[in-house]
C-alpha cells in the first residue's frame, strides 16, 4: 500500500478545509426559500458555467475517464458531442420557460402543464436516479482511494460524505455554486500540472509528436467512428443522437443542474453560463482523455503492473493461480523489452510498416491483462471475495501515487476529493430541494418561509445519510462512469418525453402522460436488462432517445383513443 508524506497531507487537508470553510462562511444565514434554493438569483455566468461543469464532472471523470482512454483511447469524447446541441435547445426552449414561471424545481412546471400526479412522479424517478448517483459519486474516489491508499472505505464514505453535507446544509444553492468554482480552479490546475509532468518524464527524445504518433499506432488516437454498427458503444451517431438526448435530459429537467442555472441573475446570465459550459466542456473531456492517453505512452517506457488494482494483485498471489499469475508477470517482461526494440526502430525511422509491430506488441499485452483477470476473477470467485478485477479506474491514480513528487500527489488527491464533493453537493442540493418543493410544500398545510427553509435543510441531511448509506453498501461496475450514464440513461429518457409533450404536444393531457410514463419507465427497465443478458443488442446510450420516443408515442395514441381525458387545470 501507498502511504502519503506529511506534505502531500497537508496540501490535501488544506484544500478540502478551505474549500468547505469558505464556503459555510460565505454563505451563512439563509433564511428565506429564494436565497436557500435559489441562490438569491445572484450567480453570474462564469459562476453558473463553471458550477453547471463542476457538478457532471465528479471524481468518476477524473478517475475513469483516463483509465478510459488507457484501455481504448480518444473515442469516448464522441459521448459528449451532443452536448452543444443540448445547450442552444434549453437555452432557447427551457430557460426562458423556467424563468417566466419563477419555479424553484423543474417539475413544478409540469404541476401547471399538466397536473400533480404527473409532477410527483417526475420527482419521483428524480429522487430514485439521483439519489443513487450521489452514492456512487461519494463511493467511486472512496473503494479506489481505500484499494490503493489502504485507507478504511467504511470511515471514507463518511468523511466525504459529512464534508458535502456541513456547507450543503448550511448555504444551500449558493454554498454549492461558491464552493464549485474554486473546485474546478484546483480541478483544471491539477490536471494540467498532471499532463506536463507525464509528458515530462517521457525519454529525452520522445517528443509529444512522437508521443501522438506511438498512440496512434496502437489505435488510441482514433477520435471519429461513423460505423452505424451497435456492437460499438461510442459512435459518432450515438454521440450526437443519444448524447443530445441524455444531455438534454440531464441539463434541461435534472434538478442537480436546473438548480444551477435557476440561481443566475438573469435569463441572459443563465443562458450564457449553459453555452459557456457548452463550448468548454468537449474539449475539458478531449483533455482528460488525452491525459489517459499520455498514461498509456508513459506505460510504453515503463513497466506496469499486468493489473493496476492492488488488492487484486495480492488476492491472485496468496491464490492457488500464484504460479499461472507469475508466469503472465513473466511473459509481460518479455513483450515489455521486445516493445522497447520496435519503439526505438519506429521513432527513428517513422515507417509506418514498423507501426504495426507496436500495435502486435500492445495487442498481446492486452490478452495477458485479459487473462490476469480471468484468474482474479477465478481467485475470488474461490475465496468468496468481491474484488474488481477490471482496472480501467486504478490507471491513473497509480500513476499518480508512483510518479508524481511529493505534495502533487496531496494536490491531485484533493482534485479527486474536490470533484466528489462538488458533485455530490449539487446532487444532495437538488434532492432536498425536490423533496421540499415538489412533495413536502405540495402535500402539507401552508408553511412560513423560516419553515420551509428549516424543512429543506432537513431533506438534505436526510439525502446525505442515504447516499452515504448508498456509497456504504455499493459494488463496482465495469467502469464507473458508465454505471453513473446507465442509471441516468434507464430514467432520464422517460423524463425528457414528458418534458418535451409539456412543450410541444398542447393537446395531450395529465393522464395520458401519467399512465404512458409508467408504462414506459418498466418498458425501459426491460429493455436493459434484456441487452444486459444479451436477448437483444441495444447500448444503454440509445435507453435515452428510446425512452423520450417511447412516452411521447403512448401518450399521443392515449390522448387520441380517449380525447376527455383531462388535465386538473383543464
């Protein structure tokens, strides 16, 4: 295990104490419902830009995303590519909708477009999707932290998560919006500082053209893929089709980010935030990424572990595949040193020929890792032991804690804290005040402002205990950042649909929507678990734009078959 030197302590602490402080001191003494979820509608763009980026880019992107990028280079940026698309849409349609009506959640709009059954179920799936995300936000940078550190993940999970809740509880919106933009300086500080450093410790004569070209020969740097095949998870069309249905989902009726943009002072001021966070958060990714990928050249020149997990590594050892396990350790060092001959004969002659024998080298080397998991997966099968033996999200903080000087390491552990935190204060700020709004205020007796301020800080505590007992009892995925996307891909389709009747289908009505988002919700539900055992061939990224049609096209047909339906405001 790795342990921190008092510098690297001192740079960590020192960050998350400030950060937090600062913004409890800042933000103290809300006492009306406005200030408390709304920010007092005080925020500038760059306030709103940088909060709206800080709350998608959790500790998950900076963990996963270079590990991403390690494993199968550049092309998970096209994810993001309907992103654009997304924010000149719900700056157009949403914002200025949101702003007329002065609504303190999105789905209060739907309460006067339709009715309150149908608010209450869009909460609803809210509160199930979010609240679950915000335990793995707090559970991602914790079980890798824990593996790699040997820190407790139990104690983990609750430090991170009490952290979020002392400023989250006591400011509010604009606790969260104060604190997140100085997150994402030391966010874009650390990560450059990580990027200058690997490209540093490259050889002497490793240029980082030539560094460009030894990931482009083993494919990593292969950015576009217009195939229409759904075998391939990342495309260019299900980038720009189903990335601009989640994104649209995610930006325009997620209360985590409406949230963000409600607080601005203006329309202008929230329009303009949404479209700066538009035109820098594809290349902010194309960087993580590169970073990734940066990691993978660094490893061209320097052994790696044939697994990055630690624990892993140490289960498969004290196993009865000890032997199989080393002998794999062997035959690594061997495609390790032959790799070094065909590097040095490519960078100095660039036959293209000679790319090739790179891409072989590489190639093999993944079938070993692969066959390393195999025999993790059979040692922990045998011992009865949950052990993650895919290691995409321990790639970069091993290069981090072996690599990196003393108190850069305190620094990008902070970035990893900094980013958890900002997520899962958005994420607690926006179940609290969803819960306060849309299901305490809309079902009880009338309430002073003091009461209902008193109510919403009480509901974000409440999230905060469930998602650190979420965090507490969570199991990794394949990746991370696609188990946050899946669960957001599962709901938020449905989500968009009703959104998008409310907007643009005038004659459907509350109980049409009701029962087709219901109906669509377990069809939607079907049709992953269906692609998960592989019935049929469906990438979650498609739930989204599934799910939106799905519910627009029941509701329609219902609305037709049974024209009295009404809606509770007629």
């Amino acid at each position: 295990m790795q342990t921190l030197s008092w510098i690297d302590w001192s740079v960590l602490g020192a960050t998350l104490i400030v950060i937090v402080a600062y913004g409890t001191w800042q933000t103290r003494g809300s006492q009306n419902v406005k200030d408390y979820l709304r920010g007092g509608n005080t925020s500038k763009w760059w306030t709103i830009g940088l909060s709206v980026m800080a709350t998608q880019a959790s500790a998950i992107t900076f963990l996963s995303t270079p590990g991403q990028a390690f494993n199968d280079g550049m092309g998970f940026v096209q994810f993001y590519f309907g992103l654009p698309i997304a924010m000149i849409v719900i700056c157009m349609v949403f914002i200025p909708l949101y702003h007329r009506l002065k609504v303190y959640t999105a789905y209060e709009f739907l309460e006067n477009r339709f009715d309150l059954k149908t608010r209450t179920l869009a909460a609803i799936l809210f509160l199930i999707q979010r609240g679950l995300a915000a335990g793995i936000t707090i559970f991602a940078p914790a079980i890798i932290l824990s593996v790699v550190l040997g820190w407790d993940l139990l104690t983990l999970n609750i430090a991170i998560g009490l952290l979020v809740i002392i400023y989250t509880v006591s400011g509010g919106t604009r606790a969260v919006n104060v604190t997140q933009k100085h997150q994402m300086v030391v966010i874009f500080i650390g990560m450059l500082i990580a990027f200058f450093l690997i490209v540093d410790k490259l050889p002497q004569d490793i240029t980082f053209t030539k560094a460009l070209e030894i990931a482009g020969a083993s494919g990593k740097m292969e950015v576009l893929d217009f195939s229409f095949s759904l075998n391939n998870r990342y495309t260019f069309w299900s980038g720009i089709i189903g990335g601009t249905f989640l994104m649209l989902s995610y930006f325009g009726t997620d209360q985590s980010q409406v949230q963000r943009y409600l607080s601005g002072k203006s329309v202008k001021e929230m329009q303009l935030g949404l479209i700066f966070n538009g035109l820098l958060k594809v290349p902010m990714q194309f960087f993580i990424l590169l970073v990734g990928v940066m990691v993978f050249v660094f490893y061209q020149f320097n052994e790696a572990p044939v697994n990055f997990n630690p624990t892993a590594t140490e289960l498969v050892l004290n196993s009865e595949f000890a032997e199989e396990y080393k002998v794999l350790q062997n035959e690594q060092q061997l495609i390790f040193r032959d790799k070094q001959k065909i590097i040095e004969a490519y960078t100095s002659s660039n036959n293209p020929e000679v790319a090739k024998f790179i891409a072989a080298a590489n190639a093999a080397n993944e079938d070993i890792r692969q066959e390393a998991r195999t025999l993790i997966d059979k040692a922990s099968e045998k011992q009865d032991l949950k052990v993650e033996s895919n290691d995409k999200d321990y790639v970069f903080i091993h290069f981090i804690l072996n690599n990196l000087p003393r108190g850069l390491i305190g620094l990008l552990l902070a970035v990893i804290l900094s980013a958890a935190m900002s997520s899962t204060a958005s994420e607690l700020n926006a179940l609290g005040s969803t819960t306060a709004m849309d299901l305490y205020k809309r079902n009880t007796s009338e309430k002073t402002e003091i009461e209902m301020v008193a109510a919403s800080r009480w509901f974000t505590f409440l999230w905060g205990i469930i998602a650190i007992g979420v965090a507490c009892v969570a199991n990794l995925a394949e990746n991370l950042i696609q188990l946050v996307n899946i669960i957001g891909s599962i709901f938020y389709g449905n989500v968009l649909g009703i959104f998008l009747l409310a907007f643009f289908f005038k004659f459907v009505k509350g109980n049409a929507v009701f029962i087709a988002a219901l109906i669509t919700q377990v069809f939607v539900i079907a049709l992953y678990f269906l692609n998960e055992y592989e019935y049929i061939n469906l990438p979650f990224l498609w739930l989204n734009f599934v799910g939106c049609m799905i519910v627009i096209a029941i509701a329609c047909l219902l609305q037709i078959v049974t024209p009295n339906n009404k809606t509770a405001h007629g």
